[in-house]
C-alpha cells in the first residue's frame, strides 16, 4: 500500500512537470500544427540558467526562497527570448513551406541549443546548492518532500493562471481565433504573427519554470537533459489529445502516474525479468498505443487525417 | 551546361571517377591510416543514407529513429560472430540476415504507425529509436544477450577462407592494409546499393512513392495501396540501415549501445536533407561532405585553438554537431531543395502550397 501510494506521489510530482512542458507543445502545435522539437531545450535552458545564478547565490545570506526565485526570474525571460528568436528565425518563414521542412528546422535548432549549451555551462552536470532544508511529510505511510509539495502547487497555479489567459482575455481569444483559422482571425483584425509569436514567449516561460522545478526534484541540471524529458512531455500532450490544452494536463499528470506506477511495478509484474531501469520506455509505449488506438487522445476531437 | 549530356564525355567522366575512387585509399594512407578508416566510415554513412533516403526522400516519410535499424544490423552481426555466443558465421550469411532482421523490425515499427500522419510519425519513430537502444543497454539479464552497456567486443572481420579483412599483406608488390581492403569491399557493396536506389527510384514502387510523397489523398484515389508501399519503403530503407550496420561492426570488431544514439540519427538526416533529399548523388555528396568536414575541421581547428589560446576551447565533437544542426536549418531555409535537388522536389518545395490549409 505504501508503496502504491509513495508511486502515485512521485509519480503526480514529475507528471505535474511533464503537463506543464506538454502545455508549451500543445500550444504551439494548436496553432501552427508545428512539433517543436526544441521544446524540451527550453526546459533544459531554464534549468541551467536557473542554477547558474541560484549556484551564483547560494553562498549569499539570502533566504533559500528567495533565491530559487531569483533563479526563476532569470530563467524566464532568457528563455522567452530564446523561443521568441526560435520562432522568428527558423519557423516564421517556414509557415507556408511543406510539413517536412519546419519540423526538420526543429531538430537543428534543437541540436544547436544543446550544443551552445555544452559550450557555455560544459560536459559537466550543475548540482543544485544544498539550501533548501529537507522537509518530509508523512501521509499514509508515504513520504512527501516539501520540494514536491512546492512543484505540485506551482504547477497547479501556472495551470490556473494560463487557463485564464486563454479563456478569460482579449489576447487568449486571438489565441484561440487564430487556431481555429488563422487566415479569418487575420481578417478579424487580428495581427497572427504577434499571437504567434507570444504563444512562443508563453510556452518557453512554462518550459523555463518546468526546467527549475525539474532541475530542483532531482538536484541536477545537465546540457542534454531536455531532449527526452521534451519527448515525454510530447508524449503526454498527444497522450491527452494535442491542441487541448486540458489535455496536456491531464496526460502529463497520467504519464507521470503510468511511469512511477510502472517502474515501481515492472520487477514484480514480470519476475524481476525487466527493472525499473526501463522506466523510460513507459512513455513511448504509451505515446505509440495512444497514437494507434486513439490517435486524437482522451480529450481531443476527432481530427481528419491532413497529409 | 550540363557536359554529362555527351556520351563520350559521360564514359570519360565515369572513367575518370573510378580511377579516383581506387587510388583514394592509398593517397590517404599517405596521409595516415587513420584517414582510410574516415572514408570507411563515410562510406557506411553514404550507405546509411542511401537508406533513410528511401524512407524520407522517396516516399516523405520522416523517420527520426533510424538508427535503430544500424543497430538492430550491427548487433546481429556481432552476435552471429564473436565469441559472445561463440558462434563464427562468415559475412556472407551474416548480412543477408542482418539486413532481414532490420527489415522485420522496419514492418514491425511501420505496421501500426504508418497511417499517422507525417509529424506524428517523425516522433513515434524517434521513440522507437530510443527503445530499442534501452533494450540493448539493458538485455544483458536475466539471460545475457547484448551485455549491456559493456557491449560486444572481439567481433570476427569480413574473411573469405583465409583472406581475412583485417590483416595487411603484400599483394603485387603493393603493401595493402586492413582498412584499404574494407575499403574496396565497402566501395563495391556502395556501389550496387546506388544502382539499386537508382533503379528504385524510377521503377514502378519509386514513381508510387512519389506520389504518396506529393499528394497520399491523390495517390490512394489513384489505386495505390498506400500502407503497403509506405510499408514497403520502411522495410527497403531498414534492411540498407541492417546491411550497413553489419559492416560497421566488422570494421570495428567492438560495438556498444553508445553507436546507436538519437544523435547518429540526426547525423544521417543531415546528410540526407544537406544532399537533396530524393536524389540519389544529392545524397551521396551530402553524406560524404558532412563526412569529412568535421574530421577535417578536428585536424585544423583543434591545432588552430592550441596555437591561439594554448588550448582547446570549443571541442572537436560539438563543432561537429553544431555544423549538423546549422545544416539542418540554414538547407530548409535557404535551400530546402538540398546541394543537389531533385527535379521534383525543387518544384515541390520552392513553391509554397497555396492557400487551402
């Protein structure tokens, strides 16, 4: 039982993780039908620049909140910059080309971030400063970390404040207007490339916040983490139905469920023929059973198969 | 403007190239062996792309895992000849295999993937990838098949009976070494595996491919049994990925998990889409360029920084990813067509589509 319940804990933190990476693909892919592959380097972008300066900090009088913040507050904007530029350079004048060749740009903008990456912070991972003091929570036989207690909600009030973006403002009406049509949301006055180009600057903040929170969880930050946390996250907004934004919350949290449940189980399931060591092959059975069963996910409508 | 028009100058042209081609190895043996191991190796990747060609340049399909297929070729070879199993079968029989094996692991990704459209395919393939290198990584128990990250050494070299690939020895006078010899059998394989693209491409499956390629709704409308030939270019372009990945691991006689990484996959996608996606020589340029560029910018840029700085501040390794990931983005942009476009594909993609989303 406690183990079950330590699982779904663990399993609901990273999720939590996931769902707001798969917010950044989710939107983007809503409104230009772009899988940007560059996605998870944003997150790994937050996460080195975060620990840059909280590593910069630590040895400051400052509180540990406080400093995590300062870290934040540097991430975001440097990697709404970085989405900002991404899509300026490589998929604005690529919107009309066929599929093939923004999705193509995606992988080598992807490549060139990690490998700036490696230049700038080296081979070597970041560790986070031992600042934060280790809290622990006991429910139920399971063990809660105040640092997943802190991701979970923080998850929660980025998921509450970008639903009312979208919903409840001028600009998340644009959003929406222009992924339904963009041609007609032109004609209703509405300038695309500037709702373009915030849907970037929107997703790349979420990434660089989701790069903190990841980063803290496991206490390191590495220049090539983002490549397959990015595939799971993609997973998990495919997993929920791609262009729904509900969706990429609820597959997020799922997939981050399926794989804490999975690789607590595997070794028992299967006599300890298969480990935990196969965690991550969880998300791409997942995302390769969604995409043959249910290829417009749980929550997504049922779209026409466009070439 | 174009001189290969002329019969005579074409025969001349050929004449003169595979002259070039055979005296290669040894003009590069004068500059080190090591170089002859380069053009081997860029060989196995023109090969490679050869294959991913069919998969995304002839039939449009994006396909991010390919080298699983590399891989699921090399380990079969290895385990087929080496003493991790002790079995020794020559390469004769072993390839053929590899490259069945590959091509069973190409219908198996493809069979439930293929009627997902382009995008979706890019990614499911890239997981496909990343699975089959955590099985390799962790099949070493509970019975040991591919040992782990430890990987698989003491791998058997191409031998016909005695002539075995890896020694050197005098032939006419002429000292011929190991690597010089892989070279001509590697040149021989590439050369079949271009006429067989060539042929493909303008055989009946090609002209079907191209067609799935430029409209799939057009194609089917036309009686093209589209999953059977997206299938069909799936398995093509995996059994090449198996064949090449044999060779690799006889040239190498070691190979381990850490071949197969997503990052060789893009490598080969660059080559391809630097090249000219759907042309065979596009593709053959592009891979032999992004071949030796890096190597030749790790013998003069490594030198070049310990002059200037004293040491080396940008490694070799990410110049050379760094160059993949620009060619990736400045080709689509400036030149989406590739060095060398096809006919085709230059009017496909310098045209933008028209309005109708």
């Amino acid at each position: 039982m406690d183990i079950f319940l330590q699982q779904i804990i663990n399993g609901l933190t990273l999720g939590s993780v996931y769902a707001i990476v798969a917010l950044g693909y989710t939107m983007v892919y809503g409104i230009i039908q772009l899988i940007n592959f560059a996605h998870g380097e944003l997150v790994m972008l937050g996460a080195m620049v975060a620990f840059s300066v909280i590593g910069a900090l630590a040895g400051t009088s400052l509180p540990p909140v406080l400093i995590v913040l300062a870290g934040v507050l540097a991430a975001v904007p440097a990697c709404m910059l970085v989405g900002f530029a991404m899509e300026r350079i490589a998929y604005r004048p690529l919107r009309n080309a066929p599929r093939l060749a923004p999705l193509i740009t995606a992988i080598g903008i992807s490549i060139i971030l990690q490998h700036v990456a490696l230049l700038v912070w080296s081979r070597s991972p970041l560790a986070f400063p031992q600042i934060i003091p280790l809290v622990r929570y006991y429910i139920g036989g399971a063990i809660i970390t105040g640092v997943q207690i802190a991701i979970i909600l923080t998850s929660v009030l980025m998921m509450a404040a970008l639903t009312l973006l979208v919903y409840r403002t001028k600009l998340g009406i644009a959003m929406r207007a222009t992924s339904q049509n963009p041609q007609v949301a032109g004609l209703m006055g509405i300038d695309i490339n500037r709702v373009i180009s915030f849907t970037f600057i929107v997703g790349a903040g979420l990434a660089a916040v989701a790069g903190v929170m990841v980063g803290t969880y496991y206490g390191i930050a590495h220049y090539s983490m983002g490549s397959l946390l990015g595939m799971k996250a993609f997973s998990a907004a495919v997993l929920g139905g791609i262009g729904n934004l509900a969706g990429a919350m609820l597959g997020g949290i799922l997939l981050g469920i399926v794989e804490a449940l999975g690789a607590g189980y595997i070794g028992d399931l299967t006599n300890n023929v298969f480990g935990s060591n196969y965690q991550d092959v969880f998300a791409f059975i997942v995302l390769i059973a969604v995409l043959v069963f249910r290829p417009s996910g749980l929550l997504g409508e049922r779209v026409g198969d466009r070439a | 403007m174009n001189i290969f028009a002329n019969p005579r100058a074409k025969w001349v042209g050929f004449t003169l190239i595979a002259i070039a081609l055979a005296g290669l190895p040894f003009a590069l043996a004068s500059a080190g062996t090591a170089w002859v191991r380069i053009a081997n190796l860029a060989i196995l990747f023109v090969f490679l792309s050869l294959g991913l060609n069919i998969v995304v340049g002839f039939a449009g399909l994006l396909d991010l895992g390919y080298i699983a297929f590399y891989a699921v070729g090399a380990y079969v070879y290895a385990l087929l000849a080496s003493p991790h199993f002790n079995l020794h079968l020559p390469f004769w029989v072993i390839l053929p295999i590899g490259a069945l094996v590959a091509c069973l692991f190409g219908v198996l990704l493809g069979a439930p993937t293929l009627k997902l459209r382009g995008d979706y395919l890019a990614i499911v393939t890239l997981g496909f990838g990343e699975i089959v290198r955590i099985f390799l990584n962790n099949l070493s128990q509970p019975v040991n098949i591919t040992n782990g990250p430890q990987g698989i050494s003491r791998i058997d070299p191409f031998s016909f009976g005695s002539f075995s690939f890896s020694q050197s020895e005098t032939i006419l006078g002429v000292d011929v070494s190991g690597p010089i010899k892989y070279y001509y059998m590697l040149l021989a394989l590439l050369l079949l595996a271009i006429v067989v693209n060539l042929r493909l491409q303008h055989s009946r499956i090609g002209r079907a491919w191209e067609a799935i390629r430029e409209d799939e709704i057009a194609a089917r409308a036309m009686g093209i049994d589209t999953t059977r030939i997206k299938l069909l270019a799936f398995a093509m372009g995996a059994s090449f990925g198996g064949i090449a990945g044999g060779m690799f691991s006889a040239i190498q006689g070691f190979i381990s998990p850490e071949s197969f990484v997503l990052v060789e996959s893009i490598m080969v996608l660059s080559m391809v889409v630097l090249g000219g996606m759907g042309n065979v020589w596009g593709v053959v340029l592009g891979a032999v360029l992004l071949s030796f560029v890096p190597e030749l910018l790790r013998y003069t840029v490594e030198p070049l920084q310990k002059s200037l700085f004293g040491r080396s501040i940008i490694e070799p390794e990410v110049i050379r990813m760094l160059l993949f990931g620009l060619a990736l983005v400045l080709m689509m942009l400036y030149r989406p067509a590739g060095l060398l476009p096809s006919a085709v594909r230059k009017r496909e993609l310098s045209k933008p589509e028209d309005g109708a989303e």
